[in-house]
C-alpha cells in the first residue's frame, strides 16, 4: 500500500510539473508564432511563393503544438467550472455556424432534430466544447466521403435526464477499441492528440453527466447524457 501512495504522488508530481512545463511552452510559442507571420509577410512582398508555403505549414504546425498544450492543460489541471442554468437548445443553435464552417469544408451535410428545450445547468463554453470535439471527431471520420451527422436531443423525462445524439455515417469503430478512445493520447490520426475525448469526458462527468458510444461496424453514436433541472413549453 505505501509503495502504492508513493507511487501515486509521483504520479501527480509529474503530472504538474508536465503541467507546468505545458504552460510555460505557451509564450515562447507565441513569440514564435509572431515572427513566423512577419517572415511570411516579407516572403510575399518578395514573391517567393515556395517559402510562403513553408511559413504556412510551419504556422499549422505551432497551431497543432498550442492545441496540444491547451487540451493537455484541460485535462491536467481543469479550470473552475461556471455553472449556470441554461437552454440546451440555445447552446447547440449557438455551436451551428462552427459546425456548418467546419462541415462545409468537408463535405458534410448536418441535419438537427432536436426536442423542446430542456433546461440545463452547464458550463456553457465547456459544453459548447464537448460538443465541438465530437462533432470534429465524426466529420474527421468521413473525411472525403460525403458524410452525414445527425444531431438530436432525446429527454428521458422519468430519469429527469437528456441525450444528445452525434450519429455520423463513418467507417465506425472497431469493437477492440471502443475501450481505449477515452484514454489520454490514444489516436488513430498522423495528426490527432489523443486528447479530445479524454476532455469531453471528464467535462461531462463534472456536470454529473455521462457520455455513451455506439459503433455496430458501420457509423457511429456518440450521446452525451446530462441531467436536467426542468423541461421548457
Ligand atoms: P483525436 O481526435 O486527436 O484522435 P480523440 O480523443 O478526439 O483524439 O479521439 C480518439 C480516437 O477515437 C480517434 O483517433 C478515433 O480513432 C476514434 N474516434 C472518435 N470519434 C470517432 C468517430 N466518430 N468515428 C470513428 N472513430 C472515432
Ligand atoms: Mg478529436
């Protein structure tokens, strides 16, 4: 048992220090990030269009860095939660322009069937959050196959609880690895961080809410569960 606490609180150690490490990366990338853009400026202003095309990938790269950083941030030290009462309707009309921009551009087409407005009490850019991670993670499924997502609310109103649903047309997700797309870090992408699902999971589990996944060989379900406080009209 005490080499299990010992080893515990190394853990935990590691983990700010990673933590801390994470943070402290933010400026420099910043400055990093500043220069790059002048350079490219410059570039051109001179017409050499080969190194333009460098600066942009190395823009893309600094981008995917600061993501990385920001959801490991999320995951290791999650910030205070501001709860407040709110329609769930209200949040999901509020992601669609993000969701339409990012389907556009990958040939998704989106369809909403959502149920009268349940009163949630959520943290609203956290929700919005998970939301936005679920949806980029099915668009990125069907990239270039013309998907389709489907996004609807169900309300259990015995259990006092909503669902919304994220069903996408993709390849699915093998059975084998159902259990492990929650762990930190693991991804099926050259470029994935592994660390979307991780974050939306334990933003939910906060809200005192769960998220369940269906994946039967062809699409994929991902329901977001979270309780409500009461049910509008
Ligand atoms: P990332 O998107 O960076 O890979 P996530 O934690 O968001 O990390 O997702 C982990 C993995 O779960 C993905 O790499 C992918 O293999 C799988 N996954 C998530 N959503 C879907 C989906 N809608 N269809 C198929 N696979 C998915
Ligand atoms: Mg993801």
């Amino acid at each position: 048992l005490e080499l299990q606490i010992q080893h515990n609180e190394r853990l935990a150690m590691i983990g700010q220090m990673a933590a801390g490490a994470a943070h402290e990366i933010r400026n420099p990338i910043t400055s990093v990030r500043g220069f790059v853009q002048l350079l490219r400026r410059t570039l051109q202003q001179h017409e050499m269009n080969k190194e333009v095309g460098y600066t942009d990938i190395m823009l893309s790269e600094i981008d995917r860095i600061t993501d990385l950083i920001n959801e490991f941030l999320l995951l290791s030290k999650p910030r205070e939660m501001k709860v407040v009462s709110c329609g769930l309707n209200d949040i999901i009309e509020n992601v669609k322009p993000v969701i339409s921009s990012e389907s556009l551009l990958h040939d998704v087409e989106v369809t909403y069937e959502l149920q009268v407005n349940a009163l949630i009490r959520v943290d609203r850019d956290l929700l919005k959050q998970v939301f936005l991670n679920i949806t980029r993670n099915a668009i990125e499924a069907m990239a270039n196959d013309k998907g389709k997502l489907h996004i609807s609310s169900t309300i259990f109103e015995k259990e006092r609880m909503v669902a919304i649903n994220f069903k996408d047309s993709g390849p699915g997700i093998p059975a084998y690895m159902v259990d492990k797309i929650f762990d930190p870090f693991f991804t099926t992408k050259d470029t994935g961080t592994g660390l979307g699902l991780p974050v939306c999971q334990r933003i939910v589990s906060e809200l005192g809410g769960k998220i369940k996944v269906v994946s039967k060989g062809y699409g994929t379900t991902f329901s977001v569960y979270l309780p409500i406080e009461a049910i509008e009209g």
